[in-house]
C-alpha cells in the first residue's frame, strides 16, 4: 500500500465513544458542565457541605498537627534515633506520586493522543497541584528546625553558603518546586478558555469580572487557539520529562544512599512507575466523586473506568515486578544486609503491613482481568482505594523498613507512631478534599473546550 | 553564675504550707545575694594545682587538681577539671594504684551529682528547714548528758571509713567517751572474704591478687571487673596480663558465676551453676591437689570444668590463682586461701585497710539489738543511708525511728533522713577536705574544687562538733592530721604540696604481711534444691543505690541487658521457658514472707534455678530523677547471707511492665559474625590471613581522594581488651555534654549517647564493641547533608556544624554505623528530663563544647575540642602534636586502654602500628566508608586441653 492510500484511507469509526448520545453536542457539553456552578439550585449541596465539614474538621486537625510540630518539636512524632524518618517522609512520597497522574494524564495522554483524557484532565490537573503543594509542605515540616528550611535554596547570604549539590534532598527541592510552577501554569493555562466560557455565561457582574479577570481577555479568536495550542503542546512537551525527573528524583533520595533495600538502581523508574500508579487511583476516586456528585455520566463514562483500570492492572504488573526484582537482587546479590532485610520485611516486625502492601498493590487490581469488573464503577473505586492505601503502606515500609534494620543489629528499632503521626497524616488528606472541594465549587471541573473539541472529532 | 546560686538559695525548700511574709523574703533575698557573692569561687584555703601552677587563674584555661573519690569507702585517685571555679571532668590519676589514669563510671559521674538540685541544702527537722545553730543547741544538752556518763546512749552509725583523719577523730573521741558506740556498715559488703580469711589463717587479712605474675585465674563467683573500689586497678591488671599473642604467657581467665558478669564475658571458659553449686567447683580443685576431700558428683559440666582448670593451674606453677567472691561462704574463701598457697599464687596479703574489727552485717546486727534495748538515746548517722540499703530482715528503720534523737549527715534528704529526727546536709567530696585509702591502703587527700554550694558540713566538722572542738576546719583537720602522721621528715610544707599534687601519699600503701599456712576448713560438695535463688549484685549503673539520682548513671546502659531506667529479674532460658514468661512479663518472688512483683529479663547463659538482679533501685527517698525507680531488692537482703537468698519460688502473675533497653538482644550467626570478630590466639599464630575487613584496604571508588595536609586523626580500639565496663560512655557524656532524655523518650527508642557499647551474643559468649563516629573518609552522612552542615575537614574529622543543621536527618538515616543523634526535643536546651533542666546542673557544662538546641543532629567529635587545644598548644611552640599528646575523652577513661588515638599521616605512630596488626579490622569496611575507627578483634585463648579432658 502506498503512503498516499494510507493518508486517505478513511478513519475507521472507533469502537468506543467518551461521550454519551446526550452530551454530543457543543451547547451540552458547556450546558453540563456549567450548571453545578450557575443553577445551584437544581443541585442538592447537602453531600458537598458534609464532605467540606469534614474535611474542614481534618484540615484543622493538620493545622493544629503542624502547630504541635512547629512548636515542640518533631519529637511529637514516632521517630527515633534509627527510624529517624516516619510518616512525613512517607506521605511527602506518597502525595507526590499521587500528584503525578494530572500531569500524566494531561501531558502523555495528550501527546499520546488519548482522546478520552479529556473529561478527566482538569481534576486530574488541580488534584495535582493540590497533591504536589501537599507535598511540599512535609518535607518543611519534618525538619528539625524547620524555619530554616530556605537554607535549601541558593540564596546570597554574607555566610556565602551555598548548599551542598550533591545531596539528593537538594534535587528534590528543586525538582518539587519546578514541578508545583510547571503544575500551577500548566492548569492554569489550559483553564483560560473555560473560565471565558464561564466569564460568558456568567449570571452576575460579580462572577463575570472574576472569572473575565482570569481569563485574560479570552476572545476565542483563531489567533487566541493558535497560541494558546502552541503553548498548551510545548508545556505537555515539558511536562513528560518533568514529572519523570520529579518522580526519578524522589526515588533517588532513598537510591542515592548506602542502605540495603534503598541503593538499588531500580529505585528511579520503579518510583515514577508507582507514582502513576498511585495517581491513577487517586483520579479513579475523584472521577467517580465528580462523575455521582454532578451527575457528570454523560461525560465521565463506564469507557474511562474501563481505559483507566487497564492502566492500573498494567502498573500492578509492573509494580509486582518490581518488587520481585528487588528480592531477587537481594538473594543474587548475597549481601547479609540485604537478604536479611527482604526476610525482615516478610517475616519482622512490620510483615503484616508488607503482606497487606503486597495485596492491595499486586493482588487485588488483577481483578481486572475481568471486564465486568473494570466496568463497575463501584468495583473500580474499592480496588483504587485499595490501591491508595497500598501505595502508603510501600511508602511508609521503604522508609521503616530500612531504617529499622540496617547493617548494625544493635541499632535494630521499631517505629512506634503516634496520634500526631496520624492527626497530620489523615489531616493531609482532609486538606487535599477540602481543597478539591472548593476548586469544583468555583472551577468547571472538566474542561469544557476539550470536551467541546472531542465531542466534534467524535461527530454526533 | 552568681543568678543561679542566687536562685538555689532562694530555692531551699521549705515546707509547703510555710509562710513568708514580706519582710521574711527580703531578708531571705538580701542574705541569699550575700552568699551567693561569697560562695562562689575557690575554696578559702590554698589547694595546689596538679599540672600547672598559674599565677592566678587564667580565665579560659581549665586547671587541674588532684583529690580522691570514695566508692563503698575506698578511694580511687582523681584529677579532677575545674573552669574558672566550676569542677566539670573527673579523669583519672595515674600516680593512684586503683585508678591508673583510668575512671570508672561513678566516677566520672561524681561532677553531676554535684551539681545535683536535689541535694539537701540545709538542716531539717520537725518538717521544716532549720539552721545549723538550732541543730547545736538541740544537740548540745544530748552531749552533755552523754559525756556525764562516760558516752553511754550515744552512738555513730557510718559506712566504711578508710578516711584516716575521720578514724582518728572518731578514735580519740571513743577513747574520751568509751561508751560511745560506732556501728559500720557498708551494703556492699564482704564479710564472707573477710571471714574467709579469719578461718584460714586465725586473723583478719585482704587478699591482693598480682594479675600480672599470674597465668591461670579462676574465678569462682568472683567479680574482679565489675564494678567496685577495685575495678580499675584488676581491669588494667588482668587485660594487661592478657595482652600478649603467646597463649602460653597470656593470661587465661576461668569463670564459675550464676549469671553474667563483666568477668565472666571476657573469660576464656565460662560454667553458670547456682550460686550453691560454685563450691563444688572450688573442692575439686583442692581435691586434685591433694586435699583429702570427697569427690564430686555431678552435674558432669562442673565435673570436666573442674578437671580441666585444675589441671591447668597446677601446670602452671606460681601461676595458677583462684579467687572466690563475697556470695561465697567463708569456708570457701578460706579453701580457696588453701588451694592458692597450695599452688604457690601469686597473691598477697594486708591487713585489712578497713579498720573496724568485726563484719559489717555483724556490727549492723548490734545496732539493731542495742537499739530495740532502747540503749542509743542520741544517733549520729554519718554519710549512710541504711534505712534504705541495710538487709530487709533487721527492719532497720523501726530501730532508727526508735531513737529518740537521731541526725543523720547525708548529700540527700533520703529514706533515713525521713526517719531521724534531724538532718543535716553533708559537703560533697568535690566540696570539702577530707583523706581516704585505696583498697590497697594508699592514703590521698581530697581536695576540694569548689567551695560548698550549700551550708553543709563534712564528717570531720560534725566529729569535731561531738568533740565540743570548735573553729578547726576540715582543712585545719585533714593537715593537722598528717602533720602528725605523715612522713615528711620535718619539712611538712614541701611534703604536703607534693603530696597535693601527687594526689597519692608517699609510701602509704599497706604493708604485705605474712600468714601462716592457711587451714583447710571443713566444707563437703552440696546439690541444689528445687527452689530458686535469688543473687543480688551490686549495680554497674547505680552500685548500691546511692548513684541512684545522678542521671548520667540512670541512663547507663547496663552492660549485657542494656537496660537503663530500671531492673529486672534476670531468669535462665531454661527456666522463662517451664514460666512460660517473657522479657517484661511480671512474676512474684516469694521467699518467706517477703513477696516481690517485679518484671523478668530472660538471659541466655544463666545458671539454671537462679534468678539474678541488682540493687539500688526502687529508692523511695532519692531525689527528683532517682526515686521511684525500679524495685528495691534491699528488702529481701538476708542479713546472713547478703548476696544470695535461698529458696524463693517464682511464679507467673499476669501483666507487663516496659522495660527500657537500648539495645535488643541478639545472638550473631552466618556472614553477621564479621560484626564481632573473634580469634583464638592459638588461630592467630597459625593463620596470616583472618579473612578481615582491614583498615585501608578499602574497595575500588571513583571518587578522588581528600587532601589532607596537616594530621589524619583515627582511632583504634581493642575489643579484646574491652570489658564493657561503660567508663567511656559516661566520660564522653561529661565531656561533650550530652544530654540525657529520661525514661519516656528511650522508650520511644531515643537516646543521646555519642558512643555506645554494641553488645553481640556469638555462640553463647557476649562481646563488647564500643562504637562511636568512625569518622569514615568517604562518609555517607556527608554527601545527604542537603546544607552542608556535615563535612569533612582536612584532618579527616567528619564534623557536624550545629549551627548549620536544619534537621533533616538523612545524615543518621545514611549512616550505616547510626552513630548520630538528633535532639527530637531540646534535651540540654530548655526541655530537659525533670530536674535535670534546673539552672545548677547547667554548671557542669564543659564550656568548650557547644550545648545543642532542639533540631539538630549531632555525634562524636573525637572530642575536636582536645584536637584544638593541643594544636594551639603545638603551634605556639612551633612544632607538630605529638603522639599520644591528645588524649579523648574515651581514652582517658578506659580502664584497660582499649582506646588508642593518634595521627595515620605520622608513620610512626602507635595507631599505625595498632592498624597494621593481623586482628585488625574495619567494621563494614566492605561498604567503602573508610572508617578511621577501626578495631582489634577479640583475642582468646582457650585451653586446648579443655575439650579432650571431656572425652
């Protein structure tokens, strides 16, 4: 066959449509999205209210935890003189691998021209900044004295100290607050046109100057799309690498050490591997809340379940080879430190949190294998949970695990946590819903002219 | 400094409903600044520096004098630090027989308890704060009354006293009154080797052993490295005996304990039988030597270790040496005085420095009778606190609250004081003049560093106040003594500043005598019951109690259980197994009447049916840090037998208690045993090669090497020669002043200590390896510190800027060693453990190292404060450190010189030549740290006959 046939052979109509029969048309689609915002009152708030005083109550409960912190000292936590690191390293983790998936799904998709990531792109986006400023915030205040923690930072300063390149903590800072600017600008602007939309169909002066304010004088112009195509194309360019450096990068402030179950070369990917992972979860739970909460069906459908639970079964996989290898490589290697480590962690003190790990990540998502699963959403968003609390408790044994049995037996303990360990662990995630909440009570949270675009590329 | 001892005189306690009006608190306030302007400073008479003899004080520049510490009576010579009037270091004296230069744990924990808050500070009574006045006139009619009848009704109850001034006070003062009575008592007592001696040779006597003539010792029961007046001094003697690679002229140690004792660990053979059985042990011995005594039967590893041991200390003629411990009855000591001749040992004889002529428990026992009589009407207890520390049986307190004026002298307003009608406070030993003798009689006087924080008084002042003698000093007394006494030939003042500096009184060590052939005692081989006994020891952290609120020692990691905060009851295997109880399971002990409830610590390598513990706990009247803690086994001391109750049974009872140990308990198998290394010497001469980690032969790296331009500091150390003795934890804790934490964050699995003793079980046998920062070359801490606040300088020093730290602890998290500490909370900075924060304890701080704040990290320095003084030192004289020149904190303190430090650039140096020895090795020297700690590897020398005298 010919170049020339293959360009004009017709596209064969696709197998499966993201949209359904109602929501195939322009008018719809803004019509969809924007209604939770502008006819509130067709809406019952009652379940938003509830989740916003709950999650309001938990945010609280972390600014009194980082209160505590700041004021007495990590010593509030668990940590101990071998287990140094605990819960902040961990979740300062597991928040950045779940505010890897915007990105993932905004960036690879697009480049990957996944059509489907449309309808979930923009909470996937803000779940990210939000995950990603989490994030932030623990590795500031695990610090021992945290109000320092500029000195990261290569500031002029008449010591004429610099900090210490080599250190992987110094990667990180740069590589999380690159990631937090990328993140933020990267929403933002593919938020511009919508927020015109709504600046249009706004329903009071009030709303209409805010959300003309932001959207920077959005006219919807051939030469407006144009730019904004460009510059939306050149930052999902940027983002790949990005989000895979970040992920690298955290992988590397356990790899680039001396430890037995952290210096191991398969830490990088296997990081930005768990990361998408757990971000995939993440935006599987936010997809199913958005899609129940503003009766989004029309747009969220069964299909993106579908597509999305291939993506986690595929990183389950990964994950469990990852972990495979990791033991192999201990056995292989046939260092003392690390093969007794691998039977610590199957057999010590933290064994049932492992085998716990190890079901939540690698067991439970290869139900589905099963297309009826995949295509429940009730059944999908058990096993992302699953999957969320898997990837914390991999997380929190990285961590403990090593920590808690290094080289020297004598200095073999435990981590024992604390109700602060909890209260800013658990607060971190009323924070996160608290401000997931607010973002779809001012924000359209599918983005309307991506949608718009798919639903014309689909032909109603 | 003026603020603070304003605001302890201020502090003194009153009662609590007592009222201070306004004009009460003025006077208080005008006569407490008073005071604290007169107070503070250096004592009133001249003392004489040890070292350096400055025209005045150089303010900056420490200066160091040369006094005595007592430790159950006996003195082991100090040189005591003092900055700009402030004691802060205890090292110890080379010029002393017991200490060497060397330290031991209480020692060095002598300058805290110090400036310890909850030290009395003034008179007591009737529950309110008194002064001194009221106590003389209370006193006086008392005196008066019992100097009409010759002394009768009056009475003295003290500890030991070697303090020769004190003994003739106390003597010219009987022989005026000879009705006054004086009753001694110590609660580590040794009556059974006393008596020993009695039965043997008809006449009191103190065994000397020379270690170092010595090739075979067997130790029956005996504790020669555990703590005591005498720890240092044999802990030298014995590791020096055992310093040769020739297993024939190395000493071999033999160890018959019911539970683990620092000698036991460094033994070649080690047999654990119940405290009862011991003595069979001791009749083979004598059996095989001729002694016409029945043969033992049983148990059949007694039997072949009996066998073997004989035969290897009769083969070695003048060398053999058997030494029986006080929990051994006198017939035993007096059989071993018999086997001893009978081998020619290398021992001699004293008499007894200790100057009462009856035991302890029996001058105790006529304390008691005399007091029940109601015939002690007026009781001056001296620096003792036996309501607390005398046997349970004699229900002392009753008797001591049956005498209607008691006063009791005492550093703390303790268990006894609560039973005297008066107490009075006692000058530190830092604080006040005295003199005491060594276990082997040597006289040194005690300077004082400071003068008395508090208005107290020293037994001689208190002496002199029954005497009616007032206005001498304990100065006046001390001199005024050893003008008479001392043998200065005529010109005292040249005598007494050189025996000032000295620390050591020429030539006052007892004289050996000689005895007749011993006797050999009537004593015939037992069995062991079914019932349990219970051994007491004294404790390596707190001895007998009287440590029990200095908090560096609390916090102690107790040798072999690494406990700290607390006892327990050490049970066998064997038996926590046919328990059923676990480490911190409760169990009831129940001997007679006495019932104990108390928490179980299972130790493998315990005789069977023993249950082993410690005093000096569960101190009801100890201060702020010390009471309260753990439970007092005094109560079920029989006075009979002190160190041994028989026939207690041990039962579950339901509950746990937490108990506090740094360091779990872990028996070393496979590729782990490189951890701990251990040859036979015997391996030693045959192999070349030991497989070993060595220092500097290090993994291929890609990084280049650091510059080093000047010194390259490292440090060896000898874990053959170890003993776990802990006297380096402690000496590094006073130095770099390191925090302690308290119970509840140990708990949590914290602690400060900058260097800790790894403790690993190998094949049944523990081994100490004491581990501070290895100061790696290519340390991993340093590339993780995100700040730079963990660096390498050009002398190698891996160094920690605390003010750079921002406490993200990667460093502590990259260590493989994890020799780094962070302060979770300010545990020396303003969140200190109860009354360890109080402004006083402050001046014990060693001003040239830096105090550190909550959030950040920190560890050993290799005391980079010494490093710098002997560079200043050094550059001021235009020439290089010499070897040996710097001295650290753990060096100087170690009893048997396991530490050695020194420069690697210098090719001759004693740690070039300790590195290049076949043993030593470099811990984890496979990861490519490069540490420049590095070790020697634990030597034996077990008898090569031993396993085929059991075939």
């Amino acid at each position: 066959m010919s170049l020339a046939a293959i360009r004009t052979e017709p596209t064969p109509p696709e197998a499966v449509r993201w949209t359904l029969p109602g929501a195939r048309s322009l008018d719809a689609v803004n019509e969809l999205v924007t209604a939770p915002l502008y006819e509130r009152q067709l809406w019952s708030w009652k379940a938003w209210w509830l989740a916003a005083a709950l999650s309001g109550a938990l945010t609280a409960g972390f600014l009194v935890a980082v209160y505590v912190v700041f004021t007495r000292g990590i010593g509030v936590w668990g940590v101990n003189t071998s287990t140094v690191w605990g819960f902040a390293i961990a979740d300062y983790v597991w928040w950045i691998g779940i505010g890897n998936a915007g990105t993932l799904i905004s960036s690879m998709l697009l480049l990957m021209r996944q059509k489907w990531r449309a309808s979930t792109n923009r909470f996937a986006e803000a779940m990210t900044l939000f995950a990603a400023t989490i994030a932030g915030i623990f590795p500031i205040i695990h610090l021992g004295r945290p109000m320092y923690f500029y000195w990261l930072t290569p500031y002029p300063n008449t010591m004429t100290v610099w900090p210490q390149w080599r250190s992987a903590l110094i990667w990180d800072f740069w590589a999380i607050l690159s990631y937090i600017l990328f993140s933020l600008i990267f929403w933002y602007v593919g938020l511009i046109p919508d927020l015109a939309t709504m600046r249009d169909r706004a329903r009071s002066k009030f709303a209409a100057t805010a959300y003309g304010a932001f959207a920077l004088g959005w006219r919807g112009s051939a030469r407006h799309w144009q730019a904004y195509e460009t510059l939306h194309l050149a930052l999902a360019c940027l983002g790949v690498p990005l989000v895979v450096s970040l992920h690298s990068v955290v992988g590397m402030d356990f790899a680039a050490s001396l430890m037995p179950g952290w210096q191991e070369t398969i830490f990088p990917p296997y990081f930005v591997v768990g990361a998408m992972y757990s971000g995939f979860a993440m935006v599987v739970c936010l997809a199913a809340m958005v899609r129940w909460g503003f009766r989004q069906e029309g747009l969220i459908t069964i299909a993106h379940f579908d597509v999305m639970a291939k993506v986690m079964l595929m990183a389950s996989i990964v994950m469990g080879l990852s972990y495979a290898t990791e033991w192999f490589n201990a056995w292989y290697g046939g260092d003392r430190p690390d093969r007794s480590l691998v039977i610590f962690e199957f057999t010590g003190s933290y064994a049932p949190m492992f085998w716990a790990l190890l079901f939540c990540n690698v067991i439970a998502p290869q139900a589905f294998w099963i297309a009826a699963v995949r295509r429940s959403v009730v059944a999908v968003f058990v096993v992302s949970i699953l999957i969320n609390i898997g990837m914390w408790l991999e997380r929190i044994l990285i961590v403990w695990n090593t920590l808690s049995h290094g080289y020297l037996p004598s200095m073999w303990r435990l981590f024992i946590p604390t109700v602060w360990d909890w209260l800013t662990t658990i607060g971190s995630l009323g924070l996160f819903v608290l401000m997931f909440l607010v973002f779809v009570r001012f924000i359209p949270a599918i983005s309307m002219h991506e949608v718009r675009k798919l639903v014309d590329e689909e032909g109603s | 400094m003026n603020k603070q001892l304003r605001l302890d005189q201020a502090n003194m306690r009153g009662p609590p409903n007592s009222e201070v009006d306004r004009r009460a608190a003025l006077k208080l306030f005008v006569s407490g600044a008073a005071l604290a302007l007169a107070s503070c400073g250096r004592p009133a008479e001249q003392i004489v520096p040890y070292v350096e003899i400055p025209d005045g004080m150089t303010p900056g520049l420490p200066m160091r004098f040369a006094s005595a510490l007592p430790l159950a009576g006996y003195g082991r010579g100090v040189i005591v630090t003092s900055v700009e009037g402030r004691p802060i270091k205890v090292d110890g004296n080379p010029r002393h027989p017991a200490s060497l230069g060397s330290t031991d744990v209480f020692a060095e924990a002598t300058v805290l308890s110090l400036y310890d808050p909850d030290r009395s500070q003034a008179p007591y009574s009737g529950g309110r704060v008194q002064d001194w006045s009221a106590f003389e006139a209370a006193l006086q009619p008392r005196l008066d009354k019992a100097r009409a009848r010759h002394g009768a009704g009056l009475a003295l109850l003290t500890g030991r006293i070697t303090s020769p001034t004190l003994i003739a006070q106390i003597e010219a003062f009987t022989k005026a009154l000879p009705q006054v009575k004086w009753y001694r008592y110590e609660p580590s007592e040794d009556d059974a080797i006393r008596n020993g001696a009695i039965l043997a040779f008809n006449r009191p006597a103190t065994l000397l052993p020379r270690f170092a003539d010595a090739r075979v010792v067997l130790t029956l029961d005996a504790d020669p490295l555990g703590a005591g007046p005498e720890q240092i001094r044999f802990a030298r003697d014995i590791t020096q005996a055992r310093r040769t690679h020739v297993p024939d002229q190395s000493l071999r140690l033999y160890a018959v304990e019911p539970a683990w004792t620092l000698t036991g660990a460094l033994a070649d053979h080690r047999l654990a039988l119940r405290p009862e059985l011991v003595r069979n042990v001791a009749i083979e011995i004598a059996r095989s030597l001729g002694a016409s005594v029945p043969e033992l039967k049983g148990p059949p590893e007694a039997e072949h270790f009996a066998k073997a041991a004989a035969a290897d200390l009769t083969a070695r003629q003048g060398g053999g040496l058997v030494l029986a411990g006080p929990r051994q009855p006198p017939e035993v000591h007096a059989l071993c005085h018999w086997i001893n001749n009978e081998l020619s040992a290398p021992v001699d004889f004293i008499a007894p420095v200790d100057p009462l002529n009856i035991g302890g428990i029996a001058s105790l026992k006529s304390f008691v009778a005399d007091a029940r009589a109601g015939a002690i009407e007026t009781l001056m207890i001296l620096g003792a606190n036996p309501v607390y520390d005398a046997p349970g049986d004699l229900a002392i307190a009753d008797c001591v609250a049956a005498v209607p004026f008691s006063a009791q002298l005492g550093l703390y307003r303790d268990e006894t004081a609560a039973r005297c009608t008066w107490h009075l406070p006692l000058t530190h030993v830092l604080e006040g003049w005295s003199d005491i003798r060594a276990f082997d009689g040597t006289a040194s006087i005690v300077q004082p560093l400071i003068r008395p924080l508090y208005d107290s008084r020293t037994a001689h002042q208190i002496m002199a106040l029954l005497s009616n003698a007032t206005g001498p000093s304990s100065f006046d007394m001390v001199r005024g003594y050893w003008q008479q006494a001392g043998k200065h030939g005529g010109d005292f003042e040249d005598w007494w500043r050189q025996t000032l500096q000295d620390g050591v009184v020429a030539d006052s060590a007892a004289a050996k005598i000689s005895l007749p052939a011993p006797q050999m005692p009537e004593v015939a081989p037992v069995s062991g019951g079914e019932n349990f006994t219970l051994a007491f020891a004294p404790d390596p952290s707190l001895f007998d109690g009287s440590f029990a609120n200095n908090a560096w020692l609390q916090e102690c990691p107790k040798p072999f259980t690494k406990q700290v905060w607390g006892n327990a009851l050490h049970l066998a295997e064997s038996d926590a197994q046919s328990l059923g109880v676990v480490d911190g399971d409760m169990v009831r002990l129940v001997a007679g009447k006495a019932v104990l409830e108390a928490p179980v610590l299972v130790r493998q390598g315990q005789a069977s049916h023993t249950v082993a513990t410690t005093l000096g706990y569960g101190r009801a009247g100890a201060g702020s840090l010390g009471t309260a803690v753990g439970f007092d086994v005094y109560r079920l001391r029989p006075s009979d037998s002190p160190w041994a109750l028989a026939d207690v049974s041990v039962s579950k009872i339901g509950g746990r208690q937490n108990l506090l140990l740094t360091q779990h308990f872990f028996e070393l198998e496979g590729e782990a045993k490189d951890l701990q290394p251990r040859f036979a010497l015997a391996d030693l001469a045959k192999k070349p090669d030991l497989g070993l980690s060595k220092p500097g032969g290090n993994p291929a790296t890609l990084y280049p090497p650091h510059d080093y331009d000047t010194y390259e500091w490292a440090m060896v150390i000898d874990t053959a020669a170890c003993i776990g003795c802990n006297a380096c934890v402690v000496a590094c804790q006073a130095e770099n002043n390191v925090p302690i934490v308290g119970p509840d964050e140990i708990a949590v699995g914290r602690d400060m200590h900058w260097l800790r003793i790894d403790d690993y079980v190998i094949g049944g046998k523990p081994g100490f390896s004491p581990v501070p920062c290895m100061h790696c070359e290519h340390a991993p801490c340093e590339p993780v510190c995100p700040v730079a606040a963990s660096i390498h300088d050009s002398e190698g020093l891996n160094l920690q800027v605390y003010n750079r730290c921002v406490g993200t602890r990667f460093c502590q998290s990259n260590c493989p060693y994890k020799v780094r500490r962070f302060n979770f909370y300010g545990y020396a900075d303003g969140e200190e453990y109860k009354s360890f924060g109080d402004d006083i304890v402050k001046a014990v701080f060693n001003p040239d190292v830096t105090v550190r704040g909550r959030g950040v990290m920190e560890k050993c320095t290799y005391c980079v404060q010494r490093i710098s003084r002997a560079r200043r030192a050094a550059e001021k004289d235009h020439r290089k450190i010499h070897d040996g020149e710097i001295v650290t904190a753990c060096q100087a303190a170690c009893p048997t010189r396991a530490i050695a430090f020194g420069d690697l650039s210098d090719a001759n140096s004693r740690i070039n030549a300790l590195r290049a020895e076949p043993q030593a090795y470099a811990l984890l020297g496979e990861l490519g740290t490069r540490p420049r700690t590095t070790y020697l590897a634990r030597l034996e020398n077990p008898n090569p006959d031993f396993g085929k005298a059991q075939s």
